[in-house]
C-alpha cells in the first residue's frame, strides 16, 4: 500500500497564479506581465505599460527636446557635465511627466528622473528626503558639505577621516 503525500493540487510551484499590477490595482494573471530573462515580474500590467509609451510619445510631440543650452531644472547641470564620463543612458534628457494627471513637467537628467520616481513623486516623501540631508548636515557640524552633497576638495585630513568611518 503506497501512502500519497501531496495531491496534484497541493503542489506549489512558486510561481503565483497572478498578481496585482502596481499602476491600475487590478489583479491579473501572469501573461499580462512582462517577464524579463532573469526571471523578474514586472509589476505593471501590460495595458498599464501600453498606455504610458502613448502618454510618453504624445508629451514628446507636443513639448520640443531641449537645446544644447539647457540644464536640468533640478541638479541645475548642463549635458556635458551630466554625461563626461560616456554612460549612454546619461546623454539624453528624460521627459518628466506626471502621472496622475498624464502632464508634461520638463526635461531632466536621467539621475534627477530617477531620484524623483523613487520619491515616487510624492512631495512628502521628497521633503521627508530634504530634511534627512539636512539633519546630517547639522549632525556633522556643516564640515564644508556644499548643497551638491560632495565635500569641498580642500577638506582636512581630519575631515576624511571622519567621513571614511561613518560617523
């Protein structure tokens, strides 16, 4: 007499049967998610993606790609300066928009874009952010820290030190 341990519906493959996409909430299955080839869900749904490229592409019709001139209007650097070091991804201005209300905000750096999309455009979040900077600035008795957060290059010894311990 042979015991069976697990039924056929008991196994568990890992994979879940759906999950919720993170733009619209609505819980779907897994073919409606890109799946990368290291095996990643994404977590916007396919209609969700869909829909931002033509947001994306109509932002870009309708407001002009910045001049050689132009600087971020956040970290307030010119390209050449934002690209010196050859990273493709960092030589071109990224279209910002809003999310919510599907708007055109400006043209920005790769870095800024990324930074506000971690904050997740949330003001809160952003200010949250400021104030922590702003705390270890006072923490560290202001240590010739200029507002780029790099320090200036004439510092101490002392003042590398310091830094280079964690303090």
């Amino acid at each position: 007499m042979q015991i069976t341990l697990f039924q056929d519906d008991d196994i568990v493959s890992g994979i879940p049967e759906g999950i919720e996409c993170k733009d619209c909430g609505v819980f779907q299955p897994i073919s409606q998610f890109q799946v990368m080839q290291s095996g990643e869900i994404k977590r916007k749904c396919r209609t969700c993606s869909r829909d931002q490229a033509q947001t994306v592409a109509r932002l870009r019709k309708e407001n002009p790609y910045p001049d050689e001139h132009y600087c971020c209007p956040i970290c307030d650097r010119h390209m050449d300066e934002i690209a010196r070091h050859g990273q493709q991804k960092l030589q071109v201005w990224v279209l910002d928009h809003c999310h919510d209300t599907e708007t055109f905000r400006g043209w920005v750096c790769f870095n800024c874009n990324t930074g506000l999309g971690g904050f997740k455009d949330n003001l809160t979040i952003t200010q949250n952010a400021v104030e922590y900077l702003h705390q270890h600035k006072l923490r560290i008795g202001n240590h010739e820290t200029s507002d780029t957060g790099h320090r200036d290059k004439q510092q101490s010894q002392s003042d590398m030190d310091c830094c280079d311990t964690g303090c």
